[in-house]
C-alpha cells in the first residue's frame, strides 16, 4: 500500500506533474493572443476565455472533468449560444494545447477530447 502511493507521487516524495490553475493560464493565453495574433483574434480569445472563466475559474486543469466541459457547452446551448459554445471548447482544448507545448501543464487530455465534439 505504502509503495503504490509513493510510485504514484501521493506522499510528496518525487517530483510532482505540473499543473497550474484555470486563471493562470488564462492570463498566459491572452497575453500570448495579443502580442502573436491579429486584433480580432486575440479579442475573440479573449471574450471566449471570459466565458469559459465563468465555469473553469479557480479549478486546476487536473480537475478538469468531462462532465464539467459538457455542463459549460449545455449552459451555453441553453443561453442560445451553440455556435459560439463550440469555439469557446476550441479555445479551452487551444489552451490546454498551448500549455503542455510550454511545459506548464504535464497532463493528459485523452479523457477530455472525447466529448468535445461539435454539435451539428
């Protein structure tokens, strides 16, 4: 028992994954989209990180579930924003993207990516 749990990192021995914070991120995100993509883009990240704030804000990507991303994209579809919903889950897999190519997060999204599917 005591093993497996150091073998998984639970007791603090070891290096631990990273993993950073929704808002943490976010802020990394917009600076990147204003200072390498074009004004309208970079404001659209912008307004789609808003919203996504507005479900994911103070949770860690680790705690990230499927069943919160479908919760976020119902609300949305709800509210009447299905277009819109479906970039919003563009930028946050975009974000998630972004992250682990600058090392800040070292998780999988294997468990994410299966619900993010368009609707029709």
């Amino acid at each position: 028992m005591r093993r497996g749990a150091i073998l998984k990192g639970e007791l603090g021995i070891g290096r631990k994954a990273k993993d950073l914070p929704f808002d943490e991120a976010r802020k990394k995100i917009e600076a990147w989209a204003m200072a390498s993509k074009k004004p309208g883009t970079a404001q659209a990240y912008q307004k789609c990180l808003r919203r996504l704030a507005e479900s994911f804000s103070g949770t860690r990507f680790s705690a990230l579930s499927p069943f919160l991303v479908e919760k976020h994209k119902q609300a949305r579809i709800q509210a009447g924003a299905r277009v819109r919903a479906n970039r919003e889950l563009a930028v946050l897999k975009s974000l998630f993207n972004r992250c682990r190519a600058w090392r800040l997060f070292e998780g999988s999204l294997s468990r994410l990516i299966a619900t993010w599917q368009p609707e029709p």
